[in-house]
C-alpha cells in the first residue's frame, strides 16, 4: 500500500504520510523539540563572548555538555542515527547563529535561563 504525499504543517515540504507525525516531518519536530537546548547554547556562546572580551578563558566542558545533551535530544526523537547527526549538526549550527541575534536585558536572560534549565533538568 504506497502512502499519500502532505504537505508538512511548518515547512510546506511534500512528504509521504508515513513520515509524518502531527503532520510535521522529522526535520521541523526536532526543531520544535530542541528549542531549549538552541536557546541554552545561545545563552552560553553569548556569556562566552562577554567573558572573552573581559580576557576569561572559557571552558570547553560546559559547551560539551550542551552539545551532548542537544544530540541525546536529537537521538530520541530520529530513530535514524546518520540522520540524526545531520539534524543535530543543524540544530547546532543554528544556536550558535543565533548568538548573534540574541539581544536581552539581564532581567530577561535570567527569566529565560530558568525557562531553560527548568526544560532541560527533570522535576
């Protein structure tokens, strides 16, 4: 039985419908689904930026384990391992872009620092 060809609610991109879920493709779930992980990436590149400017060294295994913790979300949601690292390499290309865009107080950060570690850490 072949599937019927829908379009993906987020992309528009024509996919069979047994790739769909909630008809979106896989690409545009891991996207949704990883947003904490893209923001705390951003939120550590930009800290980064503001400690090597103030001539800090920046340690490497805080960025590991973002990094870690982003493709072990990427694993769970692909059942595909190559194209899951593609889509993990994706969505980390894309937080560390958008460090550059992020532009927030410190009141803001601080909010959404909480948002973010309250996603990412279990209650």
């Amino acid at each position: 039985m072949t599937d019927l060809i829908v379009a993906c609610r987020d992309c528009s991109k024509a996919f069979p419908s047994g790739e769909l879920q909630d008809l979106r493709c896989i690409g545009c779930r891991v996207h949704r689904e990883c947003e904490a992980e893209r923001v705390a990436i951003a939120l550590y590149f930009k800290k980064q930026q503001r400690y090597s400017a103030a001539g800090a060294i920046a340690n490497p295994k805080q960025l590991l384990a973002l990094k870690r913790h982003l493709f072990a979300r990427v694993a769970s949601l692909v059942p595909d391992p190559r194209q899951g690292m593609v889509l993990a390499e994706k969505e980390y290309d894309l937080a560390v872009k958008q460090t550059n865009r992020f532009r927030v107080s410190p009141e803001e950060a601080g909010a959404l620092r909480r948002k973010v570690l309250k996603t990412l850490l279990p209650a």
